[in-house]
C-alpha cells in the first residue's frame, strides 16, 4: 500500500511537468520526435476519459501511475536541456491551468467502442 502511495506522489509531481512539457512543445528549435510525444503526452494527461477506466480494479490505476508518469518522464528525457529550462521557467512565470480535452476524451470513447466491438464479435463467433 505504502508503494501504490508513492507512485502516485511521483505521479502528482511529474503532472505538474506538463505545462512546461506544452511550452517545450512550442519551441521551434524542438526536433519532431519530442513533438510527436510531448503532443501526445500532453493529450493524454488532458483528457478526460482515461484509457483504462479507474472502476476496473487494480488496472484503472495503470495510466495514473505507470503509463502517464512513464509518458512524461520519457518526453522529459528527449527534451534539450536548455529548451526544457526555458520551458520550466515560463512555466513558473506565466502559470496557467491547460484544460481538458474534449475532442481526445472523443477520440477514447470511440477507441473503447472500437475494443468492445470487438471483444463482442470475438464472443460471438466463439458461440457460434
């Protein structure tokens, strides 16, 4: 237990990397690949609906604690120092709440509808 609570500390602490991970994002000196992830990351960690839904026990907490944090840290790693600097400062400076994304929320409902389409299917052709 003591283990699930540090987790998600360290979750809650590298959260608030994503709005310097967004102002990163629109430095033109950023190479493509860091983009595409820090593009991601951020979509991610500002939808509101969650790849795997928090109800399922054990498994609602996977993005939370793991995939997210994983998601941040990695983009934090393939940021150039003196750009993620820069990033962190106006952060600090210019503080502002980034909001849900509705349109990302959308896009996992439908990825969720896709999966149980398919699940359904699978069940019933092994029914039949």
């Amino acid at each position: 237990m003591k283990g699930i609570l540090q987790l998600k500390q360290k979750a809650k602490q590298l959260k608030k990397e994503i709005l310097a991970l967004y102002y990163a994002y629109q430095d033109p000196k950023l190479p493509i690949l860091p983009k595409i992830l820090i593009i991601s990351t951020v979509a991610y960690a500002l939808s509101p609906i969650d790849l795997i839904p928090d109800f399922i026990p054990v498994l609602g907490y996977l993005d939370d604690l793991i995939i997210l944090p994983l998601m941040i840290s990695l983009s934090l790693k393939l940021i150039p120092a003196e750009i993620m600097k820069a990033s962190r400062e106006k952060a600090e400076k210019n503080y502002q709440r980034l909001k849900p994304n509705k349109l990302i929320g959308a896009i996992f409902i439908i990825i969720w509808i896709i999966v149980l389409i398919v699940v359904i299917k699978a069940v019933i052709n092994l029914i039949n």
